[in-house]
C-alpha cells in the first residue's frame, strides 16, 4: 500500500448550543443532556490536540461554519 501525505483537513464549526439543539431533535436514545455532554468532553480531550497537532505538522485546517 503507498503512502499519502495529508495537507488539509475539514473542521466543521459550531456552536455547542446549536450542535446540542440538532442531537436532542434526531431523538435517538443515546441523545440526551448527559450524552451529549460527554462527546463535547471527549471532543475536547481527543480531537483539539489532533488538531492541533496537524496544524504544527503543516497540515491546513480549513474551517466550515456549522451554524
């Protein structure tokens, strides 16, 4: 298998007011307040330092706004 060099990843952004607001209208059962909260938590712990990461290792980040 060759190799691949990534040189830009997409970041959809969103408040998490309005990310909250889309999860609790699916209505799936793992959508709720205590739910969401925990994939805000591990969105901050896992995916933030990835980003960050990628950005000191050259990789753009572009941005899309989520709203």
């Amino acid at each position: 298998m060759g190799r691949f060099e990534i040189t830009t990843v997409g970041h959809v952004i969103a408040s998490q007011e309005a990310v909250k607001a889309r999860l609790l209208e699916r209505a799936r059962p793992d959508d709720h307040d205590s739910g969401i909260d925990q994939r805000f938590k591990e969105y901050e712990q896992d995916t933030v330092p990835i980003l960050d990461y990628l950005t000191k290792a050259g990789v753009k980040i572009k941005e899309v706004n989520g709203e």
